[in-house]
C-alpha cells in the first residue's frame, strides 16, 4: 500500500507529522488548509477509517497504525476546544 505521512501544526503552534497506510488522506485534506479542530479530527477520522479498511481488503486485517493515529489525533484534539489545525504537508516515504 502506498503510505504517506502528513504534517500538521496545531492551535498552539505545536507541529506533529502523522500517518496514514493509504494516500486517501488527501481527498480529505488540502496542503496550506486550515480546519476548525473539530473538523480536522472528523475528516482525518474519516480517511483514517477508509485507509484501514482499504489495508484489510488488501492484506485481511486492518491497520492497527491507522487506528492508533485515529486515537492520537482525537486524545490531542481534546486540549483544544478552538482553533484550527493547518495542513503542512505530505510526505511519500523515501521521497
């Protein structure tokens, strides 16, 4: 699966590179966009989701990395009941 690792930086200025096992993240988030908190929790929630479902058709089991991204991204959404996080960037690995 083509995996791809996106960058963000949350309302305090905190940056965080995430991970996705699939390059569906992109029909979901845009580079330079910035989201309400809410927002970006449900659209990466959405592709995350989408992503490991797309690893169990493939390999028969779903990305337990997807999840555990799904939950960090939720867990650290939780401090901040304003703002909005930016898309910084996607990155291919060995790109």
């Amino acid at each position: 699966m083509p995996e791809l690792y996106f960058s963000v930086t949350w309302p305090d200025g905190t940056a965080q590179r995430c991970y996705s096992p699939s390059l569906v993240i992109q029909d979901y988030l845009t580079v330079g966009a910035s989201y309400p908190v809410a927002e970006f929790v449900r659209l990466s929630e959405q592709a995350l989701t989408i992503a490991s479902d797309r690893v169990r058709e493939k390999y028969g089991f779903a990305c337990t990395s997807a999840a555990a991204m799904r939950d960090e991204i939720w867990a650290r959404a939780q401090g901040y009941p304003h703002g909005e996080v930016r898309v910084d960037g996607f990155e291919r690995p060995g790109n």
